[in-house]
C-alpha cells in the first residue's frame, strides 16, 4: 500500500508590521509499509489512541444477537423502529414538517444498508459503526397514494425491507397495508420515514422520486442509533411479529 503524505510547509514570516508569507516549500513524501518516521509517528499516535478509546466505548448492550433476513427480521425491525422514533422527534420540534402528517406514516430501510449483526452482550460505538458505516442521514418524504401502491409492489418484489408503523400483507395482484394500526386504501399522501440514499431512488425505490415534499434532517443515521442503544439498556429481542407476510 503506497500513500503519497504532504510534507508540512515551511513558511518564512515577515518580522516587522503585519505578518505575511513571503517564501514556502513542500513535498511529497511516499508512505509504503516498511516507512519508518518516529516524528511522523509521534504526530499520528495522540490521533489514533483517542480514536481506539472512542470506538471501544460502550454505549449499551444487547439482550440477545439481532440479525437480519428478508422478509423481516429483529435487526431490520431495531432499524427502522429507532429511526422512526427519531422521526416522530424531528418532526415535533421542526417548524416545517406539519405534525399532522405524521398520523400517516412509516419507517422503510434497505436490508443492504445493515452491514453487521447486532451482537448479545455490550455494545461498542466501533459496533455501531460496523453495523452502519455510511454517513446516511434521516430523511423524511411525503409520497402520494399512486406512489405508496408502487412501494407496497416493491416490498412484494423485494421480499421484504425492513419497516415500522406498518404491516402488509402482499401478492402479485393485492397488496394490504396498514399504517399505524388502521387499514390504507391508497386514497391519500403519506409521509415515508427513510434515508437520504433511498429518499434519492437507491436500491431501485423509484417510488421516492418526485415526491409530494423531502426533508433530510441531515442527521446521521449512525448517531442516532448510538443514542437510541444509549436510550434503551438492554435492547429488546425486536421479534418477527408478521409486518410483512405473503398471501395468495
């Protein structure tokens, strides 16, 4: 592995009056695995113990392994249950989002964005950010009735993602949700919990694009899923509880 590290710049400052550069020199130099620079060292070494510290702190625990798999699973259901209550949050104290489209709305995430298991026992930061490595953000997006019909026939193509505040129950040619507890005809808006990536049509939900409205909260998923195992010492088992089921 080869890094090419720039040299720090060696400035020549006027003395008298208002100080300026006048002269400076750099250059690069090329980092292979056998370089050796104790100054080099002694500058990275303060940097790298405190990031160790920080990623081997404990920020809660796990009652048992939270892992994934589709249709639903605890881990997609931990995932999207603390991003909505994040959510629901935001909105509270946002002076643009309207509370009262909140009365109808969801959690949806990818199981592709879930990198890692949630592990029985303590939970490290570092785990946190095995487990969400991307610098995704809460995003909110009001969808219309057509739009929410195309992400149900998704859910059914896709076998499943993980969601919260809502069960379906889904085939090739009928597609039953519920929101909140109540049935959804698909005859108004509602307000899709998510991340930035898919609130842009990643992983192929098309449906997002062109949305009634967005906001991207521009917090960090990862943080808040720090704050939420912080929050909720152990968490839960977060079992299969058929929020989304196949029917002929």
């Amino acid at each position: 592995m080869k890094l090419l590290l720039g040299a720090l710049l060696f400035l020549t400052i006027a003395s008298c009056g208002t100080k300026k550069v006048v002269d400076y020199d750099g250059a690069n130099t090329e980092i292979t695995s056998d370089y050796e620079d104790s100054s080099l060292d002694s500058i990275i070494s303060p940097y790298t113990k405190e990031m160790e510290d920080k990623m081997n702190e404990v920020t809660g625990q796990a009652s048992v392994t939270l892992e994934k798999q589709d249709p639903e699973s605890p881990l997609g259901n931990f995932a999207a249950d603390a991003m909505y209550e994040a959510a629901l949050v935001y909105a509270k104290n946002s002076s643009e989002i309207d509370t009262s489209d909140m009365k109808k709305s969801l959690c949806l995430l990818n199981f592709g964005g879930l990198r890692a298991p949630i592990l029985e026992g303590d939970i490290t930061v570092g785990n946190v950010f095995e487990f969400m490595p991307f610098d995704n953000t809460l995003t909110l997006v009001k969808i219309s009735a057509e739009k929410a019909k195309e992400m149900a026939y998704y859910l059914f193509e896709k076998h499943g993602q993980p969601v919260s505040n809502a069960k379906f129950q889904l085939s090739s040619d009928k597609q039953l949700m519920w929101i909140g507890g109540e049935p959804y005809n698909y005859d108004e808006d509602i307000m899709v919990v998510t991340s930035d990536y898919l609130a842009n049509g990643g992983d192929k939900m098309s449906f997002f694009k062109d949305p009634i409205i967005k906001w991207d909260s521009g917090i960090l998923m990862r943080d808040i899923y720090i704050d939420y195992i912080d929050a909720n010492r152990p968490l839960g088992e977060y079992a299969v509880e058929d929020r989304i089921t196949f029917i002929k």
